[in-house]
C-alpha cells in the first residue's frame, strides 16, 4: 500500500466503501465526514482535496451540502462521484432531471469523448445531469462539447451514456475539479473506469504547493467567515 501522500476530506453521501479503498490504495488519507459538514469546518482539516461521492438520491435535497460545494469549487481540488458529481453541477447553477429509465448495474455503455474508449462502469442513479443548463455550449455534444459557464468558466463533457446520451463526466477547464455520473473502480478489466481517481491526484500534484501552505488555507476560512457576517 502506497504511503499516504494526500489528506481527502470526503463529504459522505452514501459513499461506498470501495471508493476509500481505491483512494486509500492510491496513496491519500481519507477523512470522512457528514454530508452537512460547512465548508469552514472542512477547511480546518487542511485538506489537499475534496470528495463528493454516494448515491442513489435525489440531488435537490441536500441543500448544505450545495452549499459546501458552491464556496469550495475553485479553491481546492474536486473530485465528484455519482451524487456528488450531481451536486457539483447544482452548485454552479446547473440543473438536473430525473431519467426515464435509472441506469444501475453494469449494463450501461460509456463512451469516453477524449480517448474514444467504451467502458461498462458500475451505476446506480435515477437523475442526471442537463449539460445544456451549465451555460452556452460550443460544439456538438456528441464530440465533447463545452459549457461556457458564468460561474465557473468551462465546463467540458467528457463522457456520454451510450444508450441514452446523459451526461456521464464533466470535466472543469478552468478549476482543479471532475466529475462522473458513475462509480470508477480499481479492479482488473475497469482501468479506464478508474481514470477519475487519477485524474484527482494529478489534480492535487498540481495545486500541492499552494494547498499545502497554511497560509492560503487560513485565508479561505477567513474569507468564508467574512461572506458569512456579511
């Protein structure tokens, strides 16, 4: 096992246990914590990332948690799975809407739109993400459109279900943060499903020196408590 290279703060979500195994497995600590947990508490941890992850469920519920997410997308490293990755799209003003048919189980194809792979991940969920509530598209959502979004900047789809063309990952250009409809595990057979975990870390290597100073962790709690007295 990797020594632990990362400290994780995992909003809890109905997270699986596999998904801390993965992590823990790639060398992060994680710690979770509840789903209602203010992003100034996180913060005090001095995370070098943040996870959302859990589900099935309604993404329109957990109105603290949207709150959590909205104050830190943009400042430290994001990575959403499944609910999370719904939250995440609400946080920045996106909408979602409920499926036709929930996708659960692995009888779903994905189809990865920057590397032109399909993969069968695991899913369990009943809504998904409205790429066209993000912002002005620019491309043709089939060839891995983008989202010019006002809060965020880009927003990019990177993968699409197959049999019914929902959102299955986005990818924002313009903050350390992803995320993906379905569940991504390190098992023999799914290597491409567990590029989300990589990309996280890469994520977090980039932003390292930054997060890692107490500084700059100190200044987004001070920051937080102003926009709250305000």
């Amino acid at each position: 096992m990797a020594e632990p290279r990362y400290k994780v703060i995992a909003l809890d979500l109905g997270l699986a246990r596999s998904t801390l195994n993965d992590l823990t497995r790639l060398g992060c600590a994680v710690i979770v914590v509840p789903w209602d947990t203010p992003a100034k508490e996180l913060l005090s941890y001095r995370p070098h990332g943040v996870l959302l992850a859990g589900g099935p469920g309604d993404p329109q519920v957990p109105s603290a948690c949207l709150r959590t997410a909205a104050e830190l997308m943009g400042k430290l490293p994001m990575l959403g799975i499944g609910l999370g990755h719904q939250v995440m799209a609400l946080a920045v003003g996106g909408t979602v809407e409920k499926l036709k048919n929930g996708h659960h189980g692995t009888s779903h194809p994905v189809t990865n739109m920057l590397g032109d792979s399909v993969t069968f991940p695991w899913q369990s969920h009943n809504f998904t993400v409205r790429f066209d509530s993000l912002g002005t598209m620019f491309g043709d959502i089939r060839e891995s459109a983008i989202a010019a979004n006002p809060s965020c900047g880009r927003i990019q789809l990177t993968e699409m279900n197959l049999n019914d063309e929902s959102v299955e990952g986005l990818r924002y250009l313009d903050i350390p943060a992803l995320s993906v409809q379905y569940h991504p595990q390190l098992t023999p057979g799914q290597t491409e499903a567990a590029e989300p975990h990589r990309g996280f870390l890469e994520m977090m290597d980039k932003y390292q020196e930054e997060l890692a100073s107490l500084s700059n962790i100190s200044d987004l709690i001070n920051n937080l408590s102003e926009a709250e007295n305000a």
